[in-house]
C-alpha cells in the first residue's frame, strides 16, 4: 500500500484535528509556575508554565484575559484553565488559557494585595494626606444603592443624630462592572458642583466578590482627589477595602459611618446644660470672693479714715527727717574728724616748724632755696627768713667746707 505523501502544513492540521478532538484536551486544568510571562500590545498574553521537570507554552489571548482579576507575574504558582491545540505555522502545541487561577489563594485576594502594595507605595495612603472632617457638616452626599438598606440605616441615624444636617443621595450601583464608574462619577459630580462639604461612600455587608466595586483603582483614586473629606463605609466590622485606606476616615459599618459624621444633637445639649451650669457656678464662686474682698477692704482703717492714712505718712516722713538730720550730723563730725587729721599732718611737715627750732631759711635773689654753699659768691644778696620775720644779707664769705 503506497503511504501518503503529506505537506507540513497538512500535517499539522491533522494533529490539530486530533488534539481539539480529544474532548480531555479540549478541557483541562494544569497546575504550574508561571514564567516569562509577557502582554503584547495586541492584549494577548504569553507566557510559559512550568514544574521541576517540564515546561509547557501558553496563550491567553485579549478576551479572555480582560476578564482577569489580579496581575499574573512570573515565579507566581497557578492553575491553568484551558483546552491543548497547536500552532499551525511552528508545529508546536500549546495550551489555550481561558482563565488563571493562583495558588493558595483566590484571585480576588491577589488582586486586593497587589492593588494595596501598589497605591501603598504611592502615598495613596498616608496619614499626611487625610483630612479632617468637619465638625458640624451642613450638607452630607451619601454614595451608595438607594435601594440597600445601608442608606436607609444612615438616613435614619444622621436625622436622629444631627437633624440640622441636610442629606443629599447620590445613587449608584455598588456591585457589578457597572459600579466603579458610577460610584468615581458620583464623587467627581460631589467635588466639582461642591453639593456636600461630606462624602459617604459604601454599602452593606457581603462576599468579597459582592464588595469588589471599593477594591478598584478607579474609585480608590477617585477618593484620593476628592477635595471634599470622604469617609468609607463597606460591608461590616472585618470587610476591609481599598476605599477604606484611602478614604479620609474608615468606619466599620454604614451605621458607624453616620455616627462618625455627625455629633449627637442630645449628647450636645446635656454638654451644654453641663458647661452652663458650671459657668453659672464659677461665677457664683468669683461674686462670692469679690464681695468678700470687698467686705474686709471695707473694713480697713484706710477706707473707714482716710486722715489715719495722711497721719501714718507724716510720722514716717518725720522719722525719715530725724533719720535724714542725724546721718548728715554723723557725716559732718566725721568730714571734720578726717579735715584735723589732715591739717595735723600737713602742719607736722611744714618747714615753719623746724624755723621755731632756731633754724632759717636762705633764698636766693631769683626766691630759689639755697642748698649748698657752693651756689654762692662772695656779693650774693640773701633773702632770709625766720621763725619770726626775716633779713636780707650780703655774702662776704663762702666756706664750702663744714
């Protein structure tokens, strides 16, 4: 029997009919780590799955991967959802991925994580960057499903609570792919008319799936811009978003949501009543030790005679005058003690007294104090002066021995 000749391309189709035939092949799950794995521009994704010992190519093409829910990475551990078929052109077999699906965990969760790790690293998140709610808000926008009971709860307890505050609903779908858009409309539309100087945004409790909508990049930013305060309000007690990190201010429950937003107008009124009743107090106290100054100032001898007052002032200024009169006394006999003194001493180095002994002085013609005989000639006129009056002389003779 003469055997077939085929073409390459021939082939391939025929072992391509066989593997999209095999109904096992057409739908299978391989589990394996992802690697090299690559998006093209077209949206298709390529990557390889592989174990310890084998590897097997891979396609995920636009449509299909739209529909993931977090970003595969190589090194990533999943399980492959697909059909086996092969490439016509290279020859090679290849699995058709449908959906992926990571190891450990759910999709959802990755994503909720990657999502988180990548707004963290951004800032979007940071204390800096949250602001301060208003303390009496007039007008508050409530985000969120006019037909959940959430808004009817917060509606209910922002009247009872703070009925001056005036609520505005922005409704909007809160589950389903239609929800991000509505709900990052909503607060753009909030900012940009300036409805509410405060924002609620969230909904009631549910599955991670059912609270998806407050886990996209979308809304999370959306938050972030918001120049009017946002307070996040999904699920219950231990549903955490992303709109919970990024909003200005988390609250465990819808309820809580509108607990946290306005004061209670009761609590405000028995504080009040309180502080007025301490005011009333504290001045009560003030009067009562005014007057009781004002009491024992009356009853000061300044006030019942104000003479007594001019009399204490005289006799103090008479003490100071003695006071005064006797240290200029004091002062004087001791300027007059310290002048004898001196006198005293100046009249023991006068030279008059050495006169008194029986001595004179010789002076010159010029008045200059003859010292030595050897300053004088024979003919120089002395001028001498003694204890008792004085004489003018004529040198005969000088003897300058002794």
């Amino acid at each position: 029997m003469e055997r077939p000749i085929l073409s390459v391309t021939e082939l391939n189709e025929r072992i391509k009919g066989l593997l999209d035939a095999d109904p096992v092949l057409g739908d299978l799950c391989v589990r394996g780590e992802l690697s090299n794995y690559k998006i093209y521009p077209s949206g298709h994704h390529y990557f390889t799955l592989k174990d310890s010992d084998s590897s097997l190519r891979c396609v995920m093409f636009k449509s299909s991967a739209s529909r993931l829910r977090f970003r595969p990475e190589s090194g990533m551990g999943v399980t492959a959802f697909g059909r086996v078929s092969v490439y016509p052109r290279d020859g090679t077999y290849q699995l058709i991925c449908s959906a992926l699906q990571p190891e450990g965990t759910g999709d959802l969760q990755v994503a909720f994580e990657q999502l988180k790790a990548k707004l963290s690293a951004e800032g979007l998140f940071d204390v800096a960057h949250k602001k301060p709610l208003p303390a009496f808000p007039k007008k508050i926008a409530i985000i969120t499903s006019s037909a959940g009971a959430a808004v009817h709860d917060m509606i209910r307890i922002l009247g009872h609570r703070w009925p001056m505050t005036k609520v505005l609903l922005l409704p909007v779908r809160v589950q389903g792919v239609e929800a991000p858009p509505e709900i990052v409309g909503a607060i753009r539309y909030a900012n940009e008319f300036d409805v509410a100087d405060l924002i609620i945004t969230g909904r009631g409790g549910g599955s991670i799936e059912d609270l998806w909508a407050f886990n996209d990049e979308r809304v999370a930013r959306a938050i972030y811009d918001s120049r009017i305060p946002v307070i996040s309000a999904v699920g219950h007690e231990p549903d955490v978003t992303i709109s919970d990190y990024v909003a200005d201010r988390r609250a465990s429950t819808p309820s809580n949501a509108a607990e946290i937003a306005v004061p209670d107008w009761h609590e405000m009124h028995d504080t009040l009543d309180s502080l007025d009743i301490r005011a009333k107090q504290a001045v009560q106290k003030k009067l009562t030790q005014l007057s009781q100054r004002l009491e024992s100032l009356a009853e000061k001898r300044v006030l019942t005679d104000p003479g007594a007052y001019l009399d204490n002032r005289r006799m103090e200024l008479d003490h100071l005058r003695e006071r005064l009169a006797s240290a200029e006394e004091r002062k004087l006999s001791a300027d007059k003690q310290a002048f004898v003194r001196i006198c005293a001493a100046l009249d023991a180095m006068s030279p008059l007294r050495v006169l008194n002994r029986g001595y004179s002085l010789a002076m010159d013609e010029g008045g200059h104090m003859v010292r030595s005989a050897s300053s004088l000639h024979t003919g120089d006129l002395l001028h001498l002066r003694f204890a008792e009056g004085c004489a003018d002389c004529t040198v005969n003779t000088v003897n300058e021995g002794e």
